[in-house]
C-alpha cells in the first residue's frame, strides 16, 4: 500500500483526493496545509482512502509516506520542494515527488527544482493531466495503424477556456507567474506537442523550432469585470494579466526531420456552460476531436428552482451558471486526465522510475511557456534552435510577470 502524503488542501488538492478514489494500492496518509487539511482529511476517510491524518509540518508528513505531492501556490512551490528535499535528507524515504503543472514560474526556478531533486536522487512526477484525458489516449491507440501506414500527425489545435480563476493569487501575475499563458498555457502546449509526438516515442522526443506569442487582456481590464478584480485585492490597473493567448510553435522530429504545428488557445473570458478543452489533431488522411463539454448526460434547472442551487460548480468545473440547460460529466477526474497521470505516477514509484512525465519534461514545457511570453514581448518569431535566444531565456522573467503588464498589454 503506497501512502501518499499532499502539501496543499485547496482546490487542486480535492480534485486529486477525488482521483485516488479511482486508484488501488493507495492510501492518502497525510495532510498538510495552512488551510482546509482538517476537511481535506475528513473527506478522505469518509470516502475510505485510509486514515489520513493531519500534520502540522512537511518534514513530519514526509517521514510517515512514500509520496510528497506539491499542491500549492505557484509562488511557494520551489518553498515547499525545498523542505521536502531537507525531509529527505533527515531521513525521510521518499518514492517520489509530485508536482502540479506548473513546474514553476520561469526558468530560474525551474532550473533550482531540478537541480534540488537530482541532489536526493527521488524520482519525481510532473502532473500534466491533458495527456492523460482518456480520449486523447484512446484515439491515438485507434489510429496507430493509420499512422503506421500514413505518417504521424503533424497538425494540433488545443484549447483551455473558462470564464475565470477561483482564487485571487491566480489573477495577480506577480504570485501566479504571468496571466492565462501561465495558468493554462502549459496544458494546451504540453498537450499539443504530445499529439504531434510519434507512437512509442517519449513526450519529449520532438525538438521544439519556433514559437510565436500573443497576449492580450480583452475582458477583465474593463469595467464591471476589472473592478470585481479589485474587490479580490487585485489591480489590473497597476499589475495586468493577459486574459488571452494565441500561440504557435513549430516541432521537429530529428529522427525522420517531418515538422509538425501545434496551436494553442487559452483565455478567462469563456462566458458559456463551464471549463472548454478542445482539442484537435490533423494527420495525413486521419483526425481526431476532443471536446469535454460534449457529454452523454444533461441536466436543467428552471427559474423557479435556481433559488434552491448555491454552488453551480455541482456541475461541472469552472461552471457559471445555476439554471437553464446545464452540462452534466460524471467523472471529471477521469475526463481531465488525473485519474490516469496517478495510475502512471503510482505504477512508476513502485518499479522505482520516474513517471511519464518527470521534472525534466516539467522544465521543458516551462521554457515553451517563458518563449511564448518573450516572443509577444520582442514582437517577432522566436528561433528556438539559436544558442543566443535559449541562453536568454534562462534568465528571463515575463514583464507581466514583473507586475509590468501595461507596458505590452
């Protein structure tokens, strides 16, 4: 029975308690967090994933489990890793670490994080979930024969749309590390490269060309939207966030030299049902969609009954509305991935690998990320296969990260 131990019990923490109830051999051991470990912990016991027990520090915690998982803020994950890391070596016998997308908020920490767990040797699990979404997975096992014979893909389209974070720190650049890019960014990037990527070959297999960026704030720099931002505490006057991204990058297999595109849509301006992940690839005489707003099932709510509805995210993630004709997913857990990047993480620290996806893979998709940002600054196609431009971004923190968004949104 591997014990799993999460630092962090907020949204993200719950979504991956709910995970672990579809995962044998597992136990949620432990708990620890500023806020909600008590609830995180009683959840867990009522739905029978052990005797998950609350501790007051990381390295008491690290000490009683076999898996540290970072489920906290952008802005103390490279904090809470460095503790772990001091865990492990006052004795605690890790397995493995896991970490939330994003690995960190430039390449400067990224670089610290890596650096950190190559120094205890403990495997580590990069959780990008969107790689994990069953019907990503399905239909490329499907089309494997039409790959064989006709090529592999060679055009992707990703999307991630809601109408906004939950928490306050996700709006404000300076903590979150940069506006929609950062937040969900990784996810489409990571999970369009993935469909690009050849059967049987690593995530990491095809050599990244050039990437170009587009960022702007469309909804939330304007008025009513901008002033409920200030009621959370943030200021989009003074430290603005893009709301919206629009970035291309071009991929290379350097075994065959085929080049690929992959697309990636991001914004927090999706007025509609919920949480949107569109995904499309485009091969040589095959394609495949992915749409998680598309369901089997559907409920509605009149306007005499909404009354009654005090959380419309009953439904579905992300959701904005409590009435009307609403969408319905069973399993979102399962829908969105998590369920399979815990079966991988899981089966990996047990053979005493890292997972699919490691910090390695994290430290690449958070470069994509700052090149995405960089190109929007410099206002030009950035060449990723030039020395100069990935010497510069090993050290380059986004303006909007800076809390200098006006200058270029």
């Amino acid at each position: 029975m591997l014990k799993i131990g999460m630092v962090g019990a907020g949204f993200v923490a719950e979504f991956h308690r709910k995970s672990l109830e579809s995962i044998r051999g597992i136990e949620l051991a432990g708990v620890c967090a500023l806020k909600g470990a008590e609830e995180l912990a009683e959840r867990a016991r009522n739905a029978g994933l052990g005797d998950t027990k609350v501790y007051k520090s990381i390295e008491e915690m690290c000490k009683a489990v076999d898996v540290a998982c970072i489920f906290v803020p952008n802005f103390v994950r490279l904090t809470i890793l460095k503790e772990i890391i001091d865990a492990v070596k006052n004795g605690a016998e890790l397995k493995g670490i896991v970490c939330e997308k994003p690995l960190a908020r430039n390449m400067a920490e990224a670089d610290e994080m890596l650096k950190l767990v190559n120094s205890v040797g403990v495997k580590t699990a990069y959780f990008e979930n969107q790689i994990h979404m069953p019907s990503v997975t399905n239909a490329r096992t499907q089309l494997k024969a039409c790959e064989k014979s006709m090529g592999s893909v060679h055009l992707t389209r990703s999307a991630e749309e809601h109408g906004g974070p939950h928490e306050p720190w996700f709006w404000d650049p300076t903590r979150q590390g940069g506006g929609v890019w950062c937040d969900m960014g990784c996810h489409s990037i990571a999970v369009g490269m993935y469909m690009l990527t050849p059967s049987g070959k690593a995530p990491d297999h095809l050599k990244p060309l050039w990437i170009s960026g587009n960022m702007a704030l469309l909804k939330w720099g304007k008025e009513p939207w901008k002033s409920q931002l200030k009621e959370k505490g943030v200021d989009y006057d003074v430290t603005p966030a893009e709301d919206y991204a629009l970035v291309t990058a071009m991929f290379e297999d350097p075994e065959t030299g085929v080049k690929g595109v992959a697309q990636a849509t991001d914004s927090w301006m999706y007025d509609a049902p919920g949480l949107r992940l569109l995904m499309e690839a485009f091969g040589p005489g095959y394609s495949y969609t992915v749409n998680s707003l598309d369901s089997p099932a559907g409920i509605f709510i009149s306007d005499a009954a909404a009354d009654a509805i005090a959380d419309s995210e009953l439904a579905l993630e992300k959701a904005q509305a409590t009435r009307g004709a609403l969408v319905l997913q069973p399993n979102e857990p399962d829908l969105y991935g998590y369920v399979g990047e815990w079966k991988d993480a899981i089966a990996a620290f047990e053979k005493g690998e890292d997972a699919l996806l490691n910090f390695e893979y994290g430290r690449m998709i958070t470069m994509l990320i700052m090149a995405g940002y960089m190109s929007h600054e410099k206002g030009k196609v950035l060449d990723l296969t030039d020395p100069k431009v990935m010497e510069e971004l090993k050290t380059y923190v986004p303006k909007i990260q800076q809390g200098k968004g006006s200058e270029i949104l």
